[in-house]
C-alpha cells in the first residue's frame, strides 16, 4: 500500500476535526467550545472537498462557519450568563459509556474494512453542482420543496416559543 | 422533462395551503382580537379528507413512478392518510375549546397543527429515505413548537425541550441507519434497497445490518417503545393535553404506518434479522410499560406508559409475515387513535382557567358531575384494556393472533398477561370517577359542544370498531395487500 500525498491531506483534516471536536466536548468554557467548533467544520468542509464535493465543502463553510458559528458565538458573547458559565464535564458513567464507544468504534471500523461499499464511477462529475441540480429538481424534486416547508415550520415553531406573552 | 404528477401530493398541499392561510387569518384579526382559525382548520382537514378519498376512488391512481417516485398512494397511504386526518380534524375540535380555557389561543397553534399533520401525512406515503426523513423532521418540528406552547407553564417548555433533544438524538440515529444502507444499495429508494443485500452470505450483510438496527432505534423514539421511551411521560405529561392527544393519535399512526413501509416493503428480506430485535422491543415496551403505569399518580403520565405499552403491543404483531401484521397493525391503530383522542381529549374538554385534571384525586366523582363524560372515559378504558365490544378487544385479537403466527407465541402470552396487568390502572380511574366522593367545590368545566362533538365520534369509532370491525378490516385488508 502506497502512502500518496492524498492520504496524508486527509489524515491532516482527520486529525484537525477528530481533535478539535474533542476540544468542543471537553473544554470547561463555552467559548472555547465554540471556537473549537469552527475547526471541527472547517476539516469536515476539508473532507468533502478531498472527496471532490465541492459544492458540499463551499456550502458546509458558508453555512456551518459563517452563518450557524458565528450565531453561535454571537449568542454566546452577548449573553453573560453563558459567558460566564463554568460548564460542568465531570465524567459520569465512564465504564458503560467507554464500553459502549469501543464496541461502536470496533463494530465501524470492521465494517468498514469489509464492506465492498457501492462506489460510483471513479472520478466526480467535474461539476458537480450540475448534477445536483438535476436531481434537485428531477428524482428529488419533492423533498427539496417539502424542505422548504420544514423551514417554514422551524421558523414558525421558533417565532411561537419566543414571543412574549401578552399581558392578559 | 418528465411532466411531475402531483396527485398522491395532493392532501399534504391541502393541508399546507391551509396552514398558511390560518397564519395568514393571524395576521388580519387585528391586534388582540382572534381570527376564525378552527372554522378554516376544519374546512381544509375536510377538503384533504375528500381528495383522499376521491384518489382512492379513482380508476388511474398513478402508482410509483410519478413525483419522482418519492410518494405512493396505494392502499396503505391513503388509509392511514384518511385516518390522520380524521385524527387531526377531532385535535382541532378539541383544541378550540381547550386553548380558550387555557388562554393560550393563538393562530400559530392551528398552523403548527396543520404543518405537522403534512409530516404525518407525507411519513405514510414516502418510499424514498429522504423524504422519509423530511417528512418526519416536518411533523417533529411542529409538534416540538407545539408541546412548549403553553408559555405559563414550566413543564410544558419541559415537555418541549426533551421532546426536542431526544427527537433530534433520535433522528441522527436514523439518519446514520440510512446512510449506511446507502452505502450498500447506492440508492435512497426502499425498492433498490431491498434488492441489494438478500442473503445472509453476502459481505455486506454486517452493514445491513448495521442500517437496519440504527432505523429501528430511530423509529424506536418515535414510537416510544422500550427502551427508547424515556422522554414520553414527561413529554405527555407537561405538553398541553390536546396537543398530547393529538401526538398520542397522529404520530403513532404516521410512525407505525412508516415502520410497515421500511420494514414490510424495503426490508423484509431481512426479516429474519430484525424479527428477533423487534421481539425484545415488544417484550420490553410490554412489560415495563405496564409496571411502570401501576405506580403513577398523574393520569396523564398514567396514560403516557399505557401508550409506551401499546406500542410494545403493536411491536409484537410486527413479527408476522410483512401482509399479515400490516393487517393487524393497521387495524388497531384506528380504534387506538381514537381511544387516545379520547383519553386525553376527555381530560383537556374539564379545562377551566389555566387548570385541568392531573391526578387520579382530580377526577374523583366526575359520574356525578359530568355522567356522560365519566361514561365515554370509561369506554376509552375498557377499550385500552381489551375487554370485549370495544376496538381494543378485537386490535388486540388480531395483533397477538398474528404474532402467534409467526411461531412468536410467547409474545402473544406476555402481551395478554400484561392486559391483565394493565387492568388495574385502567380501573383505578373508573373506580375514582364512580366511587369516590367529589371535593366540595365543582372545579371544572361544562364541556364545550366541540369537545363534545369530537369525544362522541371517539366513543363511536370505539364500539363501532368493537361491534362491526368488517367495514374496517376489509379496508384494512385492502391496505396491507398493497405491501409489494
């Protein structure tokens, strides 16, 4: 088995997002939490791009980075109780959850060495938002606009809980 | 270009259209005041209703290939839409009064309401794993909103922010399950899924495998069967009640009616892997839900095991050849609907001033006061028990039938010794409502017509059920032959 220069770009964002999601579980402050986070992203986004999706990388850093992160930090910073808060990560049930990773862990990893996966042609389509597109709005014309509704229904639901209520 | 036919579409846009004019009604009633949300409710539900039924009726139905393939409407979709939208039309009937009383009335509850039953109505339709999970995600989302909307209340944004955090726990689960059957099938569509992995020797048979259990977590959640229930008293307890009717009801029938679908259709190939798993899941939900119901005091919470049991109930006819449970499944979930809409409903019509009946104390007396009411309860109960004319009786005839079957006898005689069980806190509330005395002062409330309306086509669907079920198993029937 050669070692190519391929392999070692994606054990670097292996390494960044398996890492930096530890950080975001563990740390005692919440802030530091979130800009963990924004490493955990970041090597995900690098993932997708490896793997030749590069609309799915643009649109993870849009989306994840700059828009649900920065909220994130936003809420955060500007609520001084969760600035504040020392957050508790005291280890509880540590020999049932170990147990239940590792297994996890063994069972995936088995897996994934033994499955023959369901691989495509060998290259990405060299665009591959033309391709979504087309499925977009042929074979998955409906859950892409029924998406639309759940949107709606999130915005909703949030617009609901939020108000204040009126003085009766 | 492939025209789109959008037909087996057409009640779930009914009743989206309908969701957005009632929000729209919100925004026109003027500043304090309240828009005829129920009147506009109810007409849309009905007009869904009726293109349900004219689809069915129609000699070209358009089965598979159109929209893309991601919805059906055969047999079992179109039966299990009718049922939820009756469902949803007697939520709204009991909601207008309980919102008022509760002081809470709002357009939004009526639009989450509606967007929630296109989840529902989309989850018993789908064929194709991500609208699978879009749809779900639609009806989840509603009702999360929906059980938090009573902003007095601390167990209600309780019941909302479990409900929330589990369901989205949950529904990672369900999403790794689709991506590793993705893995094997390099398809979403349930067909190719079921023809990819067939044999037990095949190399991929541990990630089916794999797939397989984490969607039968998933839908574990959803349904709230052992040991994925954690969330459900507490959830059914602080939502409000009409709102916990209406989940009790819906979801169950959606998420059975997906389950049927997922499993009967998509992976019975598999059936022998995931035929034990489903049988410990019924042993489970069956006995500790049981148990744990004997030692509530809260009737609600009461009620929230007793709906964790029959869901075991339900798991256990799940074991039978893909034709013969969808038969029994489907027909216990009509009479348990309506039983559930009634329970809670009879609870949530007593409302008065932010207040309503909790505990078993609460409802002692109630003959005297609201005899009529006393007596529909007590029809709900018979039937959750399974005692003859009633539609649990004849559900349950079925369910275990179908399970002995199978060669899953045991099942069968856990699930009867635990009606027996169950017995005992269905009587409780009988025993309180009819022999103990009444507090002094009548706290609750007259029940409004509405109520009255819904809760006497309950009581009807019951016996009905329990009397003459020909009408319905045939439909039934009907229904689960349309599992390919």
């Amino acid at each position: 088995m050669h070692f190519t220069a391929s392999d070692g770009v994606f054990l670097a964002f292996a390494a960044i997002t398996v890492g930096s999601a530890v950080v975001v579980t563990l740390a005692r402050s919440l802030i530091y939490s979130a800009f963990a986070l924004l490493f955990t992203f970041f090597g995900v986004a690098g993932l997708y791009l490896l793997l030749g999706a590069d609309f799915i990388a643009a649109s993870q850093l849009l989306i994840y980075v700059g828009g649900i992160l920065v909220l994130l930090l936003f809420g955060v910073m500007l609520t001084h109780k969760l600035y504040d808060l020392d957050l508790k990560s005291e280890v509880t049930q540590f020999a049932p959850a170990a147990i239940v990773a590792a297994g996890l862990f063994v069972v995936l990893a088995v897996l994934g060495f033994r499955t023959t996966w369901k691989i495509g042609p060998g290259r990405a389509p060299s665009a591959t938002t033309d391709e979504i597109g087309h499925l977009f709005m042929g074979q998955y014309l409906l859950p892409f606009e029924a998406a639309s509704v759940l949107l709606l229904v999130a915005l909703i639901g949030a617009a609901m809980i939020v108000r204040r209520k009126k003085e009766a | 270009m492939n025209a789109v036919d959008l037909r087996p579409a057409y009640p779930a846009i009914i009743v989206a259209v309908t969701a957005v004019v009632v929000l729209l009604l919100q925004a026109f009633a003027g500043k304090g005041k309240h828009g005829p949300y129920v009147p506009f409710s109810l007409a849309g539900l009905a007009a869904a209703f009726l293109a349900t039924v004219m689809i069915a009726s129609s000699q070209e139905r358009g089965l598979g290939s159109h929209t893309g393939g991601a919805l059906v409407a055969d047999e079992l979709a179109l039966f299990l839409e009718a049922v939820i939208l009756g469902v949803a039309l007697l939520a709204v009937l009991l909601s207008s009064s309980y919102l008022r009383a509760t002081n809470s009335e709002r357009g939004e509850h009526y639009a989450l309401l509606l967007f929630s039953v296109v989840g529902m109505l989309g989850l018993v339709a789908v064929t194709e794993m991500i609208s699978l999970f879009v749809a779900l995600e639609i009806m989840s989302v509603a009702l999360y909103a929906l059980c938090g909307s009573r902003r007095d209340q601390v167990e209600s944004q309780e019941s909302a922010v479990k409900y929330f955090i589990t369901g989205a726990f949950s529904s990672a689960f369900l999403l790794f399950g689709i991506a590793m059957l993705y893995g094997v099938s390099g398809s979403t569509s349930l067909g190719r899924i079921g023809s990819a992995v067939t044999s037990a020797s095949d190399p991929n048979h541990g990630l089916v495998l794999l797939g397989v259990g984490l969607l039968l977590v998933g839908f574990g959640f959803k349904i709230a069967c052992v040991p994925f229930h954690m969330w459900a008293p507490d959830v059914y307890e602080g939502a409000p009640t009409t709102v916990t009717a209406f989940m009790a009801a819906g979801v169950k029938v959606a998420a059975f009616g997906a389950l049927l679908r997922v499993f009967g259709t998509g992976l019975a190939s598999l059936a022998d892997d995931w035929r034990p798993l489903v049988a410990i899941l019924a042993v489970f939900s069956m006995v500790l839900g049981n148990l744990a119901a004997l030692a509530q005091s809260s009737v609600k919470r009461m009620l929230a095991y007793s709906s964790v049991s029959h869901a075991g109930y339900l798991l256990a006819a799940l074991v039978a050849a893909p034709r013969v449970s969808a038969e029994a499944v489907i027909f216990y979930l009509v009479g348990y609907a309506a039983v559930n809409l009634g329970t809670f409903g009879a609870l949530s019509s007593l409302a008065r001033d932010g207040r309503e009946p909790v505990t078993f104390d609460h409802l002692s007396g109630l003959s005297r006061r609201h005899p009529v009411l006393a007596a529909a309860f007590t029809v709900f109960l018979i039937s959750l028990m399974g005692v003859p004319v009633s539609a649990g009786f004849v559900g349950k005839f079925y369910l275990f039938t179908a399970a002995v079957g199978a060669g899953y006898t045991p099942l069968a005689i856990v699930g009867v010794l635990m009606s027996v069980v169950s017995a005992y806190y269905y009587l409780r509330v009988v025993v309180h409502m009819y022999m103990k005395d009444a507090p002094v002062e009548d706290a609750w409330a007259p029940v409004s017509t509405t109520s009255a309306l819904a809760l006497a086509v309950s009581v009807l669907v019951v016996l009905g059920l329990g009397i003459w079920p020909a009408g319905v198993l045939a439909l039934a029937h009907a229904a689960a032959q349309s599992l390919l």
